[in-house]
C-alpha cells in the first residue's frame, strides 16, 4: 500500500531538490520529523480541572446571570447587560496582580467548606453603580476613580454585593447547600490573603455594560476548597441537560398530537404500457401481481413510506396489519450495494467480450 508523506517529509524533499541534491539517493536516508510527539507540563500552574469541569463550571455561573440581570435592572432601574467573560484556572498570586490596587474586595465564607471566595469589583462599574443607586445617573468627571471607596460609598455598594450573593446562593443551591457570607471588605488587593499565592484558583470573570459603560466583576473560587464539588457539578449538569431534551421531545409530541395525518395502504399494483392505460374502457379487467388480501401491503403517513403491512379484513371491513417499519437508510445501502453489484457485473461482461475479441482476433 502506498504510503502518503507528511508536510515536513515535502519540505524536506523540496529543500533537497532546490539545493541540487539527487532525491533518490536520499530517498532511503531517514528524515526528522519536527512534528512534537509532546506537550509542555507547567508544574508550577498544574492543570487541575478537565473539560468537563470547565464547561459544567461556566453553565452553572451562566445560569446564575440570568435572573440576575433581571434583578439588578429593576433595582438600577436601568437597562443592565452581563455576560460570562471568561473562566480561568491561575495561581491566588496571579489572580492578585491583574485586579486593580486600588478597588473593591469582599471575602466571603462558604459553609460549611473550610474556606473563602473573593469578589472584586473593579472601579469601572462599582462608582457607575454607586452613581445609580444614589439616583445621579453618572459619575462626574471630576470623581477621581483610583481612589478608595469611602465608607459612605461602600454601605451604599453593599446592597448591590448582597445581591450577587443571594444568586450565588441560588446557584450553588441547585448542586449542594453553600452559606455565602460576607465576612470583610477592604480596598486593597495586598490586604486580602485568603490562601497561599502559589494555590490554584478558579477565577469566573463577568462583564457589566451599563449604559454603554462596562467593567468587571471577578469571584476567586480556590480550588483546594471546592474541588469535592466539581463532579458534582458536572453530573448535576449534565442530567439536567439530558432531563430538559426528554422535556422539550414530550413538549414537542404534545404539540403534534393533535395533528390530522392522511395515511394510505397499497394493497395491490401493477405495471400497464401507456397505450395499454389509453385504451381502458368500462368493464375492463386488469390483474394485480400479487393477492389484495394477503399479500404485503406498503403503508404511506402524508405520501411517505412507513411501513410494511398484511392486508385483510376486519369485521367484513378492509384492514391492515402493521408487520414491519420501512428502514429507509438501510434500503438506500441495499440499493447502493445493488447498484455497485450490476456495475460491477456489467464491467466483467465487458472484459469478458474484449478478451473474447483479442483472442478471436488473434487466432485469425
């Protein structure tokens, strides 16, 4: 069998012929692949969670955004947008390097886990709702937004912090029962040391756009704390999305139920010429192939061919027993067959009659 060359085989053949070199000398010489047969292994950022983790972790926080964009539009009254940026697996020391210093920090305990969260809210969209609540509408030019929160400014902000964790609450309570509470706030990145800065954390990151104004919103799971849950996760997940197609089929059939289906039984059939068809008159006779009242019959739902049926009577009424369902991909891939089967036929026939002819030729 032929082998196929892969790209660096023809780049290396193409460097060979461009230099001069006779290719069928090095024809039998081995050629390096540079194809990486590896993969790099961070042992500092170990990959800890796999993808369906990933996927089960970001369907549960979309979840959340939901209801709570609904939620924070009526308290802002205005038009609120969130979307689920980003989710990445980081170090705590890293997660703390790309917030801003100066910003807003809530640790929160999650029991019964023995252990903390952190939501940030960058100054972007904290003065922007800040502004909002206290019913100005915008923050003034003046505001100098790298600067603390005052602690006027941070009771007003924490009405909005308790919102983000009554849904977490929700969230969270679809997969096992969690108490968030808040139990500090501070301004300072530094200041908050939850765990060690070389622990892995999962780091959900979520964008707010108010009246054409975004910033983010970024909650620091650590994974030391929350990998026991991360199955079920998944599984809850999972099983949900596997409940909600089973849902959404019966919904379907509920709907089509009700629906009038015009269904047909062939019961007999035969071939006439057309100049056979033109010439019928009353009182003609024309002869099935096969028996009315046994033999098996086609059963077409809306023209479509469905099934195989026994044609009978029920009753001292003509009926049909339903025997068999009509296959049709498997009657395509026997008519295929069939097909390639005549062709193949045909194409020996074909060389039979030329070898017949070269030897009749050649005897002559």
């Amino acid at each position: 069998m032929a082998e196929f060359l892969s790209q660096d085989e023809i780049d290396a053949l193409l460097d060979i012929a461009e230099q001069g070199e006779d290719i069928d000398k090095t024809a039998d010489e081995p050629i390096i692949s540079k194809e990486k047969n590896y993969s790099i292994y961070d042992f500092k950022k170990p990959n800890r969670i796999s993808n369906e983790q990933f996927k089960a972790f970001s369907t549960l926080h979309d979840k959340m955004l939901r209801d709570l964009i609904t939620d924070l539009s009526a308290m802002l009254r205005k038009i609120v947008d969130i979307k689920l940026y980003s989710i990445e697996q980081m170090t705590y020391g890293e997660f703390i390097l790309s917030i801003p210093q100066l910003t807003s920090l809530n640790t929160l305990s999650i029991k019964p886990l023995d252990g903390r969260i952190v939501i940030e809210c960058n100054p972007g969209i904290s003065h922007k709702i800040i502004a909002e609540l206290l019913g100005s509408g915008s923050v003034a030019a003046s505001d100098n937004l790298d600067r603390e929160l005052t602690e006027i400014e941070v009771e007003i902000f924490d009405h909005f912090y308790k919102l983000i964790v009554s849904h977490l609450y929700k969230a969270w309570d679809e997969i096992t029962t969690l108490n968030f509470k808040i139990e500090s706030r501070d301004t300072n990145a530094n200041a908050i040391q939850i765990i060690s800065d070389h622990e892995i954390v999962l780091l959900v990151v979520l964008e707010f756009t108010i009246d054409e104004e975004s910033g983010f919103l970024s909650i620091c799971y650590p994974i030391s704390y929350i990998e026991t849950l991360l199955n079920k996760i998944v599984t809850k997940i999972f099983a949900e999305g596997r409940n909600k197609k089973a849902s959404r089929k019966r919904d379907i059939t509920t709907l089509i139920s009700g629906a009038k289906m015009n269904i047909e039984a062939i019961m007999a059939e035969t071939v006439l010429k057309a100049s056979e068809v033109l010439d019928l008159k009353e009182g003609d006779v024309i002869v099935f192939n096969k028996n009315s009242t046994s033999s098996t019959s086609k059963v077409y739902i809306n023209n479509k061919e469905k099934f195989l049926a026994i044609s009978g009577l029920s009753n001292n009424r003509k009926a049909i027993q339903i025997k068999a369902n009509i296959d049709h991909e498997k009657m395509e891939t026997l008519e295929t067959l069939r097909s390639m089967r005549e062709e193949r036929i045909q194409k020996a026939k074909e060389s039979q009659e030329k070898i017949t002819q070269l030897l009749s030729e050649r005897d002559t």
